[in-house]
C-alpha cells in the first residue's frame, strides 16, 4: 500500500491539468475546482471570458477568438468552452495535459441535458483529443454556492484517473448533489424526464420573445440513473463514449443501402 501511494504521489506531481467551464473565467465553482487540485499538479487556467451554459460542443467560426491574459498559466478566452479547450491544446499549452476537468458547474447537467452543456461540451471536446475529461457539476438551487464537496470528489477523481487513466474516448460526466450523503454511485444517462416550456412576453416595441424552461414529467425515474442517485443524494459518475452509433441499427438498417441508391439515381434520370 504504501509503494502504491508513493508510485500515485510521482505520477501526480509530474502531471498537468487543464481546467475550464461555461460559467466564465471568474466563477467561483472553477475557483473552488483549482483550490482543490493546485497542490496535486500543475494547474491550467483556460476558460471562457463570459458565461457560455448551453453552448454544447460549438466553435467560434465567424469572428476571431480572443485571448486575455489574466496570470501565470491562466487565460480568458472569448468564445465556447469547447473553443477554450482548443485554444489551449494548440497554442496556449507547452505540452498535452494529463487530464481536462471542465466545472464546477453551478447547476446539474444530467440525462438530455449533458446534449446542451457547455461544461459536458468542453470535456467531450478533450476526450475527442485523446485526453481523460471529467465534466464536474453541482447539483443544488441557483442560491446555493457550496462546491466543498464537488471539490473534493473532483481531487478524488483526478488522483484515481491520473494513475489509472480512462478508456480513450471517454469521459466522465460527474454530478454531485448539495447536500450530499457521501455515497458515490456511477450510472447510466436518464432518459428525459423533463418538458420544454416556453414562456411567452413582449418587448417595449412590441415584439414577441420567450424563455425557455424546464418542467418535470410525472414519470417514474430509472433506478440505475444520474437522476435516481442525485435525487437520493448520491454522487452520480456516468461514463459517456464519444462513439453515438447504434450497432443494432446499423447492422439492420444495412439492406437499405440499395433501394437508397436505385431510388436517388431514379430522381436524376
């Protein structure tokens, strides 16, 4: 035991982490995420200048993507999450990191919402690099700003990936409830368990906008899911692959691949 922690002490200390989120640079829950791990590795700062939730995985295309320094190892940068995570791989870095953690998110990003998340956004945009990603969220009301215990399941997580690794590809989407029981389950992505709502008013001048809300669906939650453990209490660890195919599908949807054809070339002639 104690070869063991002194093999995950050498390999931590020679490590680099990447930080970033979609809460902005001056976020407190990245400031608690960096807290937690800056005597753990090298800490990098990368993260957007302003809040970019529900971005997804998007880019920056039609203008140019400013950078501020802000101090050693740390930049703000004007764009996504997944934009940050970019710029500094190719540019910012002198080397690939370790590891990314994208968080501390303040609000939980859990079953069709990890779709939307710009927390989930950058970490998938690390693992499509080849890099272990961890997305780290809080799950608690917008009034509540006690990332303790995220900060810490995040540090857990770091020291286990940085001597253990990840599947290539994969990443981690991590909520953590406030507050917490102190158990940890990993889980399945919930199906949707919410309904959009749009909220309907009217500008000065007359025009017509909408915000768009989440309501809950009476409907029964899956046991094994990020929802059920949150719900319980429980921290939720849910493995997330890159790869979206659907073998099934693909194997039984094959035989279509003629008729497709003859029916397009059929249009031209």
């Amino acid at each position: 035991m104690q070869a063991a922690l002194s093999d995950c002490t050498i390999v931590a200390a020679m490590a680099n982490i990447l930080l970033t989120n979609d809460d902005g640079y001056g976020a407190e829950g990245l400031r608690a995420l960096q807290a937690a791990l800056e005597d753990l590795a090298t800490i990098w700062v990368v993260a957007p200048f302003a809040e970019q939730s529900g971005t997804a995985q998007s880019l920056t295309l039609r203008r140019p993507i400013v950078v501020h320094p802000k101090e050693p190892r740390h930049w703000a940068v004007e764009g996504t999450p997944a934009d940050a995570v970019i710029v500094a791989l190719h540019k910012l870095l002198p080397e690939r990191p370790d590891l990314v953690i994208s968080g501390i998110n303040h609000g939980a990003n859990m079953g069709e919402n990890v779709y939307y998340s710009g927390t989930v956004g950058a970490a998938r945009e690390a693992a499509l690099h080849h890099i272990p990603a961890v997305a780290m969220s809080l799950a608690a009301r917008r009034t509540e700003q006690n990332f303790a215990n995220a900060a810490r399941i995040a540090r857990s997580a770091a020291e286990i990936i940085l001597k253990e690794g990840l599947p290539d590809q994969v990443l981690l989407n991590v909520n953590v409830p406030e507050p917490w029981t102190g158990e940890v389950r990993f889980t399945r992505q919930s199906k949707k368990i919410t309904r959009n709502q749009l909220s309907e008013g009217q500008d000065p001048k007359g025009r017509s906008y909408y915000w768009i809300f989440e309501q809950k669906i009476d409907k029964d939650i899956e046991p094994d899911t990020d929802y059920a453990a949150v719900f319980a209490g429980d921290t939720s660890v849910t493995p997330l692959h890159l790869d979206p195919t659907h073998d099934e599908s693909l194997e039984r949807l094959a035989r279509w691949a003629e008729p497709l054809a003859a029916f397009a070339k059929s249009l031209k002639s």
